[in-house]
C-alpha cells in the first residue's frame, strides 16, 4: 500500500501534534524500510522528516533522503487504484481522480507501528484461495511489465468468520483487503440477505479494509479453461469433463460460465425453481446441451426433476485445489487462457492486488 505523506504534517517543534506526527511518520516509514508498504509524499513533507530524522542516521533517515532527491522520479503508478493520503485531520475522506481513489487518512491511526504491519489478505482458503489471488496478481504484473513488490500477510477467513476476521482487521487498525464470492448462480439473482457476501459487506469495518466482491458465482470461476483441461479426469469425472466441454465450447460460455457452478453443476435450487429468470437460464444451459435432457423438451426435463436435483452436472469437487496443485507442479506450464470475463477479473484483482500490496524493495532503500 501506498502512503503519501502531505504537507499539512509539516507542523513546528512547539506544536503540540510534533511528537505524535514524528511517531507515526516514524512508523509507517520504518514499514516503508522493512518492504512492508511504500511511503511517498509532497515534497515539502519529504524535506522536513529529512531534516527531522536526519540525526539518526538510520534506515528511516536514509529513506527520506532518497525520496527527497529522487523525488521527480517518485511517482504514483496509474496502475494504482487506492491510495493513502496520510493527513493532520480527525476526518476520513475520499477522493476520486480519474480512476485512483484516494483515501485520506489522519496520522493518528499510526502512532500505534501495530497499524502500519502488512496488508492482511483474508481468504476463505488461505492455502488456496490467497495463493490464487497472489497468483493473479503475478499474472498482472508480467502482463504490465511491472517489476515491483508486493506483501500480504495471509489470514484465515473460512467456516463462516469472514466477517469477524475484517471486524478485527478494524478493530486492530490493520489494512486489509478480502475478496467475497457472491455465489450467484444465475444473471439477476437476489444475494441471500444470510449469505457470506452480505455479512462481509456489512462488516464494521474503516477505510483501509478493502472488501471486494467478485462478478462471478465463486472463485473457482475464475480458473483458466486451458488449465482445467490439463487436470486429471477419471470415470465419472470423465464423463463430466466431455459434458462440460460442450459448454465451454458453445457461443454463449461467457455468459453461462460466469454463473455456473464448476464444481456441483446446475440444480434445480428449490429457492428459485419457479423464478423466471433462473428458468431461463437452465434453459439455455440445458439446451446448449440436449443430450443432457434425454430427448425430452426443456419442459418435460425441468418437471422431472425434484427440488435441488441436478439440471447440468460440475466438474468435480476441489476443483480449486487440483489446479492450483497443476500450476504448482508443472514449470513449463503455458501461459493462462481466459475467457473475456475472466480475463476482466483477473485485471481487476490484479491491480487492487497490487495497490492494497504495494511495498519498498528492502534492496533499494539505502542506496
């Protein structure tokens, strides 16, 4: 993460604020120094902690001399798109810039160096959610050609205590960035008011806990389709990799995939089998396949099946883990095939990745 310093910390030694300024200053430039963030601010900022910290003559002096004289190469990259403005205020407040938000913190939440730790990447999954988002943030970082750092500490959110970890993240001051699946299983599906998507984004929470639903049903979504091909599929799992190829293959796989349960498959969901507008969508999964529907019209098929029966088989369970387990294993894997949805994600997560994570190379600080 970012941190820019603004000019309204420069204050006078009498000011009852100097200490308390100097302190957080102190704090989140040592985190700059150890490559857990990256600070940056106004110049005039810059020379004063220059000149404040100067009698140390440590890492910290060290750092704000090099912002100070490379301070017209010390920029913000567009493909930053939040951003901390560390201010003398009691107030949050954010900014849009084109695409950049800036967010506006007092200086007061770092006093503690407790808040200026690592941004914690909460995942359902640590060993497998977290490392995918990282992951997609390696993708987006060599698709830019950006050679900088990120840093996450990854924290356990799953068995239904995401909302409580991003509570705590609050409650500690921390800054932390978590991405929610919506577990929507069809175009215009009203979010469950139980689900963990609604918990989470009514979480108490402040300005530095991102939260950031994803447009698609589940992470699993997301997986590259030339990498689900590479997976292993035996008997059953065999015969639902040749069904769900039709699907992936078919004209309408971006708008049918980004809803399908990879996984479970499609069912009859007993909450909306009489809704509209997820009839129409089993239709058109159904019929993309209609050997699926034992020569029976979509009608006569639908009627058959009971509540929460299975419309469109999945893939196969840990469908997740197996890929991950591929991509671990397989050095001389290809490059990552996306569909235009995918693809979308990926850049979103990626750049969010890179701005919640954004951190000093600890090489190039005392240079």
């Amino acid at each position: 993460m970012i941190f820019y310093l603004t000019d309204s910390l420069v204050v006078l030694e009498t000011d009852p604020s100097f200490n308390d300024i100097r302190k957080a200053v102190r704090n989140l430039a040592t985190a700059s120094c150890e490559g857990k963030h990256y600070v940056l601010g106004d110049l005039d900022a810059l020379e004063y902690f220059r000149e404040v910290f100067k009698p140390a003559n440590d890492d910290v002096s060290k750092l704000f001399d090099t912002l100070s004289q490379n301070y017209p190469t010390q920029i913000i990259p567009s493909d930053v798109i939040v951003y901390f403005e560390i201010v003398n205020s009691d107030t949050y407040v954010k900014k849009q810039n084109d695409d950049q938000e800036i967010i506006q913190v007092p200086y007061k939440d770092f006093i503690d160096s407790s808040s200026a730790q690592a941004t914690v990447l909460i995942g359902e999954d640590v060993e497998y959610d977290c490392w995918f988002y990282k992951y997609i943030k390696n993708w987006y970082l060599k698709v830019k050609g950006l050679n900088v750092s990120c840093k996450y500490f990854d924290r356990h959110g799953g068995g239904g205590r995401m909302k409580t970890v991003i509570e705590s993240c609050y409650t500690q001051k921390e800054t932390s960035l978590c991405f929610v699946d919506t577990d929507e299983r069809f175009p215009g599906q009203p979010v469950n008011n139980n689900s963990t998507y609604r918990k989470c984004m009514s979480a108490r929470k402040g300005v530095r806990n991102g939260v950031y639903p994803l447009t698609v049903h589940e992470i699993e979504n997301l997986l590259p389709m030339n990498y689900i091909d590479q997976l292993q599929y035996e008997g059953e799992h065999r015969d639902r990799k040749i069904v769900f190829d039709v699907l992936k293959n078919s004209n309408q796989s971006e708008m049918v995939l980004q809803f399908f349960d990879f996984k479970d498959g499609l069912k009859k969901y007993v909450e909306y089998k009489d809704t509209d507008s997820f009839i129409n969508f089993a239709k058109t999964v159904c019929e993309i396949n209609p050997i699926v529907m034992g020569g029976m019209t979509f009608d006569e098929y639908y009627s058959s099946k009971g509540d929460n029966e299975l419309l469109y088989p999945g893939l196969m369970g840990r469908i997740l883990k197996h890929t991950i387990d591929l991509i671990k294993n397989n050095a001389t894997l290809q490059a990552p095939v996306l569909l235009s949805f995918q693809d979308a994600e990926w850049r979103r997560i990626g750049r969010l990745m890179l701005s919640y994570g954004f951190a000093r190379n600890v090489e190039g600080i005392s240079n």
